[in-house]
C-alpha cells in the first residue's frame, strides 16, 4: 500500500511540475503609475512591478490592459473618477485587446480601487471566453486586501478554474521589492503547478 501511494505522490509531483513548463502563459495587467497613496508620484505603477517579476520569474508574456482615456495624475482625481465609474458600472474603453485563446494560465493582475477591480478590467474580462482557462490572480492595496475580488472573478471568469489571489500592499512592491520578490516566489510554489 505505501509503495503505490508513493508512486501516486510521485505521478502527482511530476505531473504539477510539468504543467507550468507545458503551458502557454499570460500576465495580463492594469496598473496606474503617476500620484499613488502611499508611495506618491511614481513612474511604475505598484502592480506592474508585481507583473514584471511575474512575468520574469515564470517566463510568461505580459500584456498591459490600458483605458483608451488615461486616468487622472492626481490621486483624489482618480479616485473620485474610479468611484463613479464603479457606480455606474462603466466599461472604458481600453487601446488594445489581447487574444487569450492559446493560453493555458492567465495571471491577471489589477489594484484594488473601492473594493473592486477597476472597471477598465471589466472591459478586457467581459470581452473573452474563459473556459477551461486556470486564472491566477494577483492584487495591489493599501490596505484592503484583495476586496471582493474573489467573488467578482467567480462571477466573471465562467468556467475557468480561479486560484487563489495574491494581495500585496503597493507599498511593499514598490518600496520593498526584495521582500515582494520572495513573496512572489512563495506563492509561485503554493499554487502546485511546477514553478
């Protein structure tokens, strides 16, 4: 008995392993850069950092969701801007799309504005079939946690299977990136897909 479930323990470690290294993977991220809580004017956003070493460390293709009409520079601008279009349930316009058909995992990375995702990540969510896709999500905070984020992706990625978020305070990943290096790279071996 335990000479077969070792060799199941085995089947199931090699077989996690090589998912991540078989897969076609995506970083698809929004961030906004310019005036941020905490960590002021900023020439990166707090969650593309987060994407970059994402994309490094795991050899995935980034992609940036990008709204058509950027967002104000100003911190209470944006975020005045973020509330009404959350209440109104906005879906702006974004540059570019991106084709998610071949990909097997899709990091999406977003911050957390108001609880939720920004609503230009809406748009580029709403657009694409997620079925059969594995989504791993990640988020910037100052605070919040991921928000009602969990659900939100429950309720909008139909069919695919949803791993756990990783929140990050957007301080930390800016200002400490050593630190969000390693918490990346702990959560990477959590997921059990090889990395």
């Amino acid at each position: 008995m335990r000479t077969i479930l070792l060799g199941l323990l085995i089947v199931l470690v090699v077989t996690c392993s090589a998912l991540a290294a078989d897969a076609k993977m995506l970083v698809v991220v929004f961030s906004r850069a310019d005036e941020n809580y905490s960590v002021g004017n900023i020439t990166t956003g707090n969650t593309m950092v987060l994407a970059q070493m994402i994309s490094e460390k795991t050899g995935a293709e980034l992609f940036e969701v990008a709204p058509a009409k950027k967002y104000p520079a100003n911190y209470d601008e944006c975020t005045d801007l973020a509330k009404r279009e959350q209440n109104q349930k906005a879906r702006p316009a974004i540059l570019a799309d991106k084709d998610i058909s071949d990909y097997d995992i899709i990091f999406l990375g977003y911050p957390i504005w108001w609880g939720d995702i920004p609503m230009c990540m809406y748009t580029f969510i709403e657009a694409h079939d997620w079925n059969g896709k594995t989504v791993i999500p990640f988020c910037t905070h100052e605070g919040s946690g991921a928000g009602r984020t969990a659900s939100t992706l429950r309720n909008n990625l139909k069919g695919a299977e949803i791993r756990n978020v990783m929140a990050m305070r957007g301080a930390t990943a800016q200002n400490r990136r050593n630190e969000a290096s390693s918490t990346i790279d702990n959560w990477l071996k959590s997921l059990g897909l090889g990395f």
